[in-house]
C-alpha cells in the first residue's frame, strides 16, 4: 500500500486533490480551513439540497471519510470535487480509525459523510467522534439535511416535543416490546424503516400502540417520487398490508398519547391549594407538571382564582362594616 506524500494523511489516499467546487458550472476555490474533524451533513435525494459550506469543506479537506465511496463519489464527482475518499464504516472501523486519528495528529482536515443526510444520526460514527475528542482534537458540525426532520416538519403532528427512535427491531417480539416501552412517551415518535418491514411494523405499531393513534408514513423524502401519507395507525397498517412493500428509504412518526384533561373543578382546587403557600407563577408551573396542561393557561386561571379570591375579601368585608354599622345603631 502507498504512502501519501503529505504526512499525516491515511495511507493510501492521495495529497494533490484540487481544493475547489463546480456551483452551476462555475469553479470555486475552497477555502483553507483548520484541521479537525468536520461532520458534514450530505443531501438525503436531490443533490441541491447540498450548503455551499458543505461543498467548501469537502473540496478543503485533505480526505473525505465515508460509508460507500461509490455513493459518494456521486456526490463529489457533481460538485467537481477532487478530494480523495476513504471507505469508513462500522466493518472496518476498529482498523480505518487510528489512521484518521494520525492525521488529524498532523494537523490535517477530515471531512465524515455518511451515505445520506447527517452523520452520526442512527449510525456508528459517534465512537469515532468520542475518539477525536478524547485525543484533543477539533468536531465541527456542517450542518444539512436530515430525513427526521424533513418528515417531522411534513407529517402536521406535534412537533414541540419529540423522540427520534432509530430502527425498531426486526422480529416482531422485540418490536412490540421496544414499542411499548415508548407507547407512553409524551411525544411525536419517529423511526426510520427499511421497505420491506413497514407493512409488519405499522401492524405490531397498531397493536401495540392503539389503531386510533395518528400517524404519518413517508418516503423517497426530495426526490422525484416522495410520499408523504397521514392517517392512523389503523388505516395505514391495513393499507400497507395489502400493497406491495414501498420503495426507498421510509420515516414513520406517531403523534403522541391523547390524555384526558382533569375536570376544571379539579384543576381549581389544585390551584386554589398552591396558591396558599406558592407564588403566582410557581403555583401555575407547578399545576402545569401535575395536569400536562399549557403553564399559560393555568397562569392565567391562577390569575383568576386570586382576582375572585379578592373579591370575595371585599365582600366579606364590606358585610361586616354593615353589621357593625347596624348593631350601633
């Protein structure tokens, strides 16, 4: 195996890529950016979602650290980059890693793609970050497209709070059992799922979880044939369950658990309650932990309850100067 003429760089990769960028037919020369390791978000289907600092990065870097060269020498032969790239993946990682590490050493630049979209997400390449940073060297993120994400902000479910979930098992017991351990989240759930496996997982999802939960299966997210349906657990399973698998990469979401609201009464006299040794604001926080209502709400019925309270007081009050008024007369 050769040994590259700079040092510091991973054998057998080159050291004399050009360090510039085609951007609609024009050529761009890179900028010299700092060694360390750049995690670089790549697009997930159409090419143009790729930043202008990703392309940068990728020409400026000494060698570009990815799953598939053949995927992503797509990428770069594209964008006209010439950097060379290096096969990182989980097969062979324990043997690619102290070589990277010896270049970052030498103060050089490494760029991680992964195959699709951002790097680390639902993939092995945080113990190459945990490594980089425990040798003192420089993470910096590129950021980019994320299929979580564009199926998050596409699915019209709650998106305040939410839980990205990976990949499910692939047999159904230990499906059903990873499913319920997250039925209860109180959160907008997101898997990812391979084609062949959604008609089993949207079922043991429906079983699991309750056909009336809503959801949303998408698929092929920017590229010519993206798919994005809504519905419920229900619907979707028995759809999918007579269709022939989908094509591509798929994201499902599960809105979260509908939970029953407490009686107003109830909610009055938890107030009321906190009110008597918690300040207004504190009260409300607190009620809102209990019930899982809005703190804004529960803030402005605090507001209330005081208002009345007051009320009350002057009443009590005013009633009191009469008798006393009366019994001197």
């Amino acid at each position: 195996m050769s040994v590259s003429s700079r040092p510091g760089i991973p054998e057998g990769v080159a050291s004399d890529s050009a360090a510039s960028y085609l951007i609609d037919g024009q050529r761009l020369r890179a900028p010299t950016i700092e060694g360390g390791l750049y995690i670089v978000s790549t697009p997930i289907g159409n090419l143009r979602d790729i930043t202008i600092r990703a392309l940068a990065t990728l020409a400026a870097a000494d060698v570009i650290a990815c799953e598939d060269t053949r995927v992503t020498r797509v990428l770069t032969r594209h964008f006209g980059i010439e950097t060379e790239l290096f096969a990182y993946h989980e097969h062979n990682a324990d043997r690619q890693r102290p070589k990277l590490l010896a270049a970052l050493a030498a103060g050089k630049v490494i760029a991680l793609v992964s195959d699709a979209g951002t790097p680390l997400v639902s993939d092995p390449g945080f113990r190459l970050v945990g490594d980089v940073l425990g040798a003192g060297h420089r993470v910096i993120p590129i950021p980019g497209a994320s299929a979580l994400l564009a199926a998050l902000v596409t699915a019209a479910l709650p998106t305040d709070t939410f839980l990205f979930a990976g990949f499910l098992p692939n047999r159904t017991v230990g499906r059903k059992k990873r499913l319920a351990a997250l039925g209860d989240v109180p959160a907008t759930l997101i898997f990812y799922e391979s084609p062949h496996r959604t008609a089993d997982s949207l079922a043991d999802m429906a079983e699991t979880l309750g056909p009336d939960r809503p959801a949303v299966m998408a698929r092929e997210l920017t590229k010519t044939f993206e798919t994005v349906r809504r519905g419920t657990l229900g619907s979707l399973a028995e759809a999918f369950a007579n269709e022939p698998s989908p094509k591509g990469e798929v994201v499902i979401l599960i809105g979260p658990p509908v939970t029953s609201e407490p009686d107003a009464d109830e909610v009055d006299t938890l107030l009321a309650r906190l009110l008597e040794s918690h300040p207004l604001k504190e009260a409300a926080a607190l009620a809102a932990t209990a019930t899982g209502m809005p703190k804004r709400d529960l803030y402005q019925r605090a507001l209330e309850l005081k208002a009345e309270a007051a009320e009350d007081a002057d009443d009590e009050d005013a009633s009191d100067e009469i008798v006393d008024e009366d019994g001197a007369a």
